[in-house]
C-alpha cells in the first residue's frame, strides 16, 4: 500500500452490485473487449481490469495488504472470501499494474502477477449509482454544486504489494492515471489520503501543517462532515516546523502537495481501520505544468514525477 493513501471499504456490501438501472457498470462492461494498456516498465504493466476475474484479483490484494498486513478489521465475508470489497467495485474502472515475469519464466502457464491497483469513478458513472465514495465522510455536494462545468474524478483504494514498493511501480500507476484522466477529460481528482492511527494528536505537526499551508481556498473547499470533523488546526502557524512537518508527512501525501493539491477542512477517524484521512482536492488547472510534460502534455519538457513521490517503504 502507498503509505499515506489508503482507500477504504465501507461495511457490508456483496459483490456485484447492480446500479439503479439494474446492470453493472465499470470494468465489467469492458469483459470482452481488449485490454486498455496505459505504460510498460520491464516486465510490469499498467492498464484497465476488463472482466470479473482481474477484479478479484485485485481485491485479494488489497485484502493482503489493508487486512493482513496494515491494521484493518475484516468482517465476516471477507475473512470468508480473503477479498476486499464493496457495493462500489462494480461501478469503478480498477487500475491494474501487472508483473508478467513469472508468466514468461518457464513457467507459462501461470497467470500474470497483480502486484499494484488503484480504482477511479468518474462523475458521471457516479451520478447514475449512488456518487462518490467519499460522500461518506465529507460534504462534497457544495463543491460539485458550485462547480458544475467541472468533471470530478475519485480515486481510491491505492494498494501496493509490499515487494513492488518503488518508484518503478509507482511510476507506472500514476502513468496509468493520468492517462486516464487525459482521456476522459477530467477536471479535478478527489479521494482520502490516510495517516496510521485513530490519535489525531499523534499528527498534529503534520496536520497543522496541512491546514496552514495546504487548506484548499474556499472555492474548492471541502469540509469533513461536522459528526465526524476533527479539527487540524492543532498548533498555530508559528509554532509549526516546516521541515519536520514534511518529514512527518506520509510519502504520497507529501508527494500530491508537490503536484499542487489541496486539502480540505478537517481530518476524520475511521475506527474500522485505524486511520486518520484528509481530503485531497487536485484540481487539473492547478497541477504543475512539469507533471502535465511526464506524461506527454504538447510543447512540454519531460520531467520526472515518482521522484517527488518517494520511494515505498
């Protein structure tokens, strides 16, 4: 898992799920279609989940990841199935990046290796279900409602096998979405970045320092939902130490402040498992141009983006 993003299950739900209009939605429409490749690196590969099987596949991963290895509490279905799921799965495109060494080692009869996914829900699909996943724990209809020439994007459930853990594979992922954003023309990206923990004290540096530097202007703020806000504004300004407060920073977030991100008003605690989230808020405009040139924006210079994402750890 990406320290610092990790995107959550809600409880309960059985997969599939069938939207208002009776049918799935998402990758399980593209099932027989081609594969959607994004980027290569060596033997790994990044593109779309096209059918039912590649899904769960990535659910056993994140299950690997948010239950075993992080401090999630599985329920009862997925301790049965040893899959992390959600009524959501079934209308969110899953961002897949595959290792396809062991499939070509001499041993061919093995599947390729899903060592890395992300999910993405562009409005509209989230418009026709039941929105966006993060709905949950902050009051985004503000934001939509006073941005409606906008297109939203929500990413979630970042998950990394522990071994893949690098800039290689983060390279690829967000090869994969920002491609994908280029090609549904997206405005902005929203999701829930994470810190390990259910203290909020524990954070204060970091969250204060989010709030003083990072707090999203009032046109793209978002605030938690006042049930479960708690409030980052922990220290005042002055007391703050910037360079310990980066260092304290988990990598990806750090990372999205580089791009030019904002968060927004207020952290909230998720008991389940264990963690601290803040809303992220990227809007495309607002995203460095150097980021736009990595992945093949015209009349642009390259440069590289996973440095300033940190290697995993």
């Amino acid at each position: 898992m990406f320290p610092g993003l990790m995107f959550k299950p809600s409880q309960g739900g059985v997969f599939p799920f069938r939207g208002r209009r009776g049918f799935n939605v998402g990758a399980l429409g593209r099932r027989f279609q081609p594969p959607k490749v994004y980027g290569r690196i060596g033997s790994l590969e990044v593109r779309l989940a096209r059918k039912r099987s590649e899904i769960r596949r990535a659910q056993r991963l994140r299950y690997k990841v948010f239950y075993e290895e992080m401090s999630a509490i599985p329920g009862a279905l997925a301790m049965l199935s040893r899959r992390d799921e959600d009524d959501y799965d079934a209308v969110f495109d899953h961002l897949l990046v595959l290792d396809h060494g062991e499939a070509t080692n001499g041993r061919r009869w093995r599947r390729s290796k899903v060592v890395g996914t992300y999910r993405m829900l562009r409005q509209e699909v989230a418009d026709l279900y039941d929105g966006f996943y993060t709905q949950g724990e902050y009051d985004i209809a503000p934001l939509l409602q006073a941005k409606p020439d906008y297109s939203f994007m929500e990413l979630g459930r970042s998950c990394v096998l522990k071994p893949y853990r690098n800039k290689r594979t983060l390279e690829l992922l967000w090869q994969g979405v920002w491609s994908y954003v280029r090609e549904h023309s997206a405005d902005v990206m929203i999701g829930c970045a994470s810190f390990e923990g259910t203290d909020p004290s524990a954070h204060a540096l970091a969250l204060s320092f989010l709030h003083h530097t990072s707090l999203a202007p009032a046109e793209w703020r978002v605030r938690a939902h006042e049930h479960l806000r708690v409030d980052m504004n922990m220290m005042p300004r002055e007391a703050v130490n910037a360079r310990a407060a980066l260092k304290a920073l988990p990598p990806l977030i750090k990372g999205y402040l580089r791009v030019g991100a904002y968060v927004g008003d207020g952290a909230v605690i998720d008991h389940q498992f264990g963690t601290t989230d803040v809303f992220i808020i990227m809007p495309v405009e607002a995203i460095k141009t150097r980021y736009f040139a990595h992945f093949g924006a015209r009349d642009e210079l390259s440069a590289p983006i996973a440095q300033d994402f940190a290697p995993l750890n």
